[in-house]
C-alpha cells in the first residue's frame, strides 16, 4: 500500500521561503516520476511541477518556475518542493503524487501572509 506524507508546510511572510517534504513508502520510490500540486480556496487543483526517476529532470508550471524547485532523494524515498520568494497567491494545500496515478499525499497547508 503506497503511502505519500507531506509535511513542511505553515505560515510564511511575503518574500519568505519553505521547504516542503513528502516522505514514500510501499513503493520502489527510485523508479517513479514524481510531481507536486496546489489547491487554493475555491480553485481548481494545479499541478506545480515534475520529477524525473533519477531526479535529472524538472519542469514547473508558469506561476511557480524561478520561485520553486523540485528535488528528491532516492535513497530516502523523499521528495522536495523548496518554495522561494513566496508570494500570497501561493496560499494553498500542497500535495505530493506519484505521477498519473491515484496516489496522493493528505497535503500540507501553506499560508503566505504579512
């Protein structure tokens, strides 16, 4: 049974920055692509950014690319969003998933607010 765990997440300043976490388990972590998304209130759920298995690939969506990188460690299972330059409208849940499946993480609660 694959199991997804966020954690990281809480109440940042404009400008500031996060690192969130999300910790695998039940699944040869190494082999997936792996990706990040966001639901803010009353929006539809968007996709942040991918991984690559080997952790040599990225891509992001617009609103976060130059802000946010995505990296992991395979031999800890984990994956990593490291969130910069934080801006209110990154106020969101954000949730780890293993890329085209049904695996999601619970998700994390970020909040961007003076």
């Amino acid at each position: 049974q694959v199991r997804l765990v966020e954690s990281g997440g809480g109440l940042v300043q404009p400008g500031g920055t996060l690192r969130l976490s999300c910790s695998a388990s039940g699944l040869t972590f190494k082999n997936y692509v792996m990706s990040w998304y966001r639901q803010a209130p009353g929006k539809e759920r968007e996709l942040v950014g991918n991984i690559n298995a080997s952790g040599t690939g990225t891509n992001y969506g617009d609103s976060v690319k130059g802000r946010f990188t995505i990296s992991r460690d395979n031999a800890k299972s984990t994956l990593y969003l490291q969130m910069n330059n934080l801006k209110p409208e990154d106020t969101a849940v954000y949730y780890c998933r293993r890329a085209l499946s049904r695996d999601w993480g619970q998700g994390t609660q970020v909040t961007v607010s003076s």
